[in-house]
C-alpha cells in the first residue's frame, strides 16, 4: 500500500481505480498484506498478494480503503474524504 495512507485493517474494502479516478475495483483487505477479490484475470474469486507483481498493480491503483464501524456508518464518509 502507498505510505501515504494508514495502514488497512482485517475486513477493510479497497477501491481501485485504473484511470486513478473513476473507482472500477473492490477487494477485501485480509491480511498479511492480501486481498480477496473476484477477477477475470485471476480466475475467479481469489486472494492476492500486494507484493507481488501481480498484486503491485492493485496497490500502485489503490485510491481509498473504508472502514465499516459497528453502527453501519463510516463507510461514505471515507469515501467522501478521499
């Protein structure tokens, strides 16, 4: 993940965007530095490894993570502020 932004935790969704704007992937933060996502190149559903090349190319086109909280909120306003 850049350093720029705080580290995502277990459940966090990561959006994507291959342009660097329009958001057009969601992954699933699953640790140990992994996500799980469905991908037409990958397969199907699956996991992927953010230091891999592969996985580079998801964290070079991340460009916001949410965070969920235990009352449903927090979800747009993260995204909002990104």
């Amino acid at each position: 993940m850049p350093t720029a932004r705080a580290a995502p935790e277990v459940g966090d969704p990561l959006f994507f965007a291959t342009d660097g704007k329009r958001i057009d992937h969601i992954a699933i933060y699953a640790g140990n530095n992994e996500i799980i996502h469905s991908s037409s190149s990958g397969g199907g559903v699956g996991y992927d490894n953010l230091s891999t090349k592969r996985g580079r190319w998801f964290a070079d086109h991340h460009v916001a993570t949410g965070r969920v909280v235990e009352d449903g909120g927090g979800l747009v306003s993260t995204l909002t502020g990104a």
